[in-house]
C-alpha cells in the first residue's frame, strides 16, 4: 500500500455532536470528535483501517493489555490557518515515535500509509472539529493495545491501533511550581523510559500525588543511579537558560524524545541562541540560581508547547526563579512555534503537513 492510494472506509455519524461544542469553553480531554479510526492487527499483519463513529469498543475482560500493560500511545496536534487549512504539527515524528515505542514492548509495526493515510481522512470528515480560535487546536490521540484474549504474560498476537481526537482550549497554565524527585524513578538505563508505554505513566502516578501533597504541581524525574541528573518532568522534557546558554539532558534511553523539545531547539538554532544537549546536574542548578545565573526554567511538551516553571524545590529549599515577561529566550520561542504550527511564518523545516479542504 502506498501512502497515497489507501481507501478508508468511513461509516459518518448521522447527526454531527459539534453543536455540544462551547468553543470559548472547551473543558480538556471531555468532548471527542464524531469519528474515530480504527485497525486491527490479525494473521500476522494490520488489517484495512476503518472510519467509524465516535465510540465504545466491545472488550474481552482477559484483553491482554488490561492486564500486562502492552499499550502505547501518541499525543500531537491540529491547527487551522487562516484559509481555513488543517495543519498537523509534525505528525511524521509522532509516527516514527509510535514505532519506536511499539518495537521497545514488543508490538509489530505499524504501517506508515495506516498512521498518515488514516489521520488525513480522519480529519477531513472531522474537520468541523478544529477549533479556528488563536491559542486553540485538536487534540489527537493515537494508540495501539494488544487485544488477546488470554491470561498469560507473552506478546499478544492481535492488536488494535485507534485514533480519536477531542478539541482543546487555551492553555492558561499557570507558572509551574515542581520539585526534583529524591526517591522515586520513572525510568532506568535498560528500562522502557524512552517509550511512550501506558504502565510508565501509570506508575508515575503514585509520586506525582506525593509532590502534589506537598504543594508542588509536577516533580522533576532524577537519575534512577543517583538521583544526581535531571531527567525530565510529568508530561514534559526540561530546559533551563543558565547564563544565557539553553541547556537539556541530552535524550538518552530513560527520556521520551520530545517533538516539541526537537522543535524548541531547532527554532533556539535558527535564532542563534547557543543550545547545550548534555547531563544536568541537580548541583549545577542550585549553584547557577545561587550565582544568579539560572534565568529561565520550562517543560515542553504538545499540551502547552512551553510550560513556565516559576519554583524549583530541591533539598528542603524553594529556588525562584525571575519573572515570567522578562524570559526572552522561551517567550521568542514560544511565539514563534506558535506562527509555525498556525501557517503564520514559512515553515523552513517541513514541519507542517497541510489538508487542504
Ligand atoms: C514523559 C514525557 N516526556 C516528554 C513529553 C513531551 O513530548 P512531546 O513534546 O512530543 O509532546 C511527553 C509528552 O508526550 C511525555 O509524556
């Protein structure tokens, strides 16, 4: 199958759920699209994807990633530009993703035509559903689970990949207070960390609620060996501008490769801002906010694009850091991602893959 020659099926809802829809008031992760897509891997290979209406899906109880966590997923974006186009946010980097997670636990590979094909066709019929509001956008949920009904840990012979997607508002998050983990570890050299794999959120969970408890919204993960290192946060990679210098832990096996973290330090090269992919020390953080040097700390990730880190807590001790409106470094970076992915500014990097309608 070629990229371009894949026919989907498409079953379209009767009656469209758009009017449900409060664009100025969209509550994350509740309202879904009509349509969703589906494909089952069986006999050896992924079936013909199909267009179906939103909704529940009919599971054994011994469905084998319910049990033995062999699940994976993606999280990307839509936007509209100004001609009314959808414009998907690197969606060739979420796929190769996915595959990447798939291979780590065990899952075949997922055929590109299914991934790229699928999306497109998904997003024509739900097109409706791309919020053209500045600061809004689709969210799209790929996954892929083993379906096996059987009770026995071993690789599931069937699976099923879905993509659905529901609209989300504004991020008005508010500067972020995080702590840096002393104990517990999302993830170990040899591990699964490097996968977007549903149990390493599942047993992130557990710390997370702990630091919440303390008053801390998010923790920052730390070597699993010594606690040393910064990894990365919840749902987000890290950086800090230390002196002027845009620094993160370099990806390695116990990180997820973040597409936005890939994004912002392409646009910091393309602004000439000197960028640092290496280890972070706890140590070298707390000395540079001692120094007055650690001027700016973020996550990045697809929800916020950058998330603002306002605290850092380390060791008994609050780190605050500057001002919010006078970071210019993430702010630059900010907007300007923001004119990428609305078709605002040349996309010099092919970032954007546009369905025209
Ligand atoms: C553990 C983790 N790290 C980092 C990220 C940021 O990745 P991205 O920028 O691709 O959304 C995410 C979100 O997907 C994540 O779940």
């Amino acid at each position: 199958m070629s990229v371009d020659t894949l026919t989907i099926p498409a079953q379209s809802v009767a009656q469209s759920r758009i009017a449900e829809l409060d664009i100025n008031n969209i509550e994350f992760g509740k309202i879904f699209s009509d349509h969703m897509l589906v494909a089952d891997y069986k006999d050896g290979a992924w079936q013909t994807p199909q267009i179906l209406p939103y909704g529940n899906m009919s599971l054994s109880p011994a469905t084998s990633a319910l049990h033995y966590g062999q699940a994976i997923f993606e999280g990307m974006k839509a936007y509209k530009n100004e001609d009314g186009d959808i414009l998907l946010f690197r969606p060739q980097a979420n796929f190769n993703r996915l595959n990447i997670s798939a291979e780590r636990m065990c899952i075949p590979a997922l055929p590109e035509d299914i991934f790229m094909q699928g999306l497109e066709q998904l997003l024509r019929l739900d097109a409706a559903w791309v919020p053209p509001t500045a600061g809004c956008a689709l969210y799209i949920r790929p996954f892929i689970f083993a379906t096996d009904d059987f009770i026995g840990v071993r690789p599931s012979s069937n699976y099923r990949f879905v993509v659905f997607s529901c609209p989300v508002g504004a991020y008005y998050g508010q500067p972020l207070r995080v702590a840096i983990e002393p104990h517990y570890v999302r993830s170990v050299e040899g591990g699964a960390g490097f996968a977007k794999a549903a149990g390493n959120y599942g047993a992130a969970l557990y710390p997370a609620r702990e630091m919440q408890e303390k008053g801390y919204h998010q923790l920052i993960w730390t070597d699993a060996k010594e606690h040393k290192y910064i990894e990365e946060s919840g749902t987000m990679n890290v950086m800090f501008v230390i002196d002027n210098v845009l620094v993160t832990p370099a990806v390695s096996s116990t990180i997820l490769a973040g597409i936005t973290r890939d994004s912002v330090l392409q646009v910091a090269r393309d602004k000439g801002i000197p960028v640092e992919e290496r280890r972070v020390s706890v140590e070298e953080l707390v000395a540079a906010h001692k120094a007055g040097k650690l001027q700016e700390a973020f996550g990045t990730g697809t929800a916020a694009t950058i998330a603002q880190i306002a605290t850092i807590h380390y060791n008994g001790e609050d780190m605050d850091l500057p001002a919010i409106e006078g970071r210019q470094v993430s702010n630059s970076i900010a907007a300007e991602l923001d004119r990428i992915k609305t078709g605002q500014t040349p996309d010099q990097h092919n970032w954007i893959y546009k369905i025209s309608l």
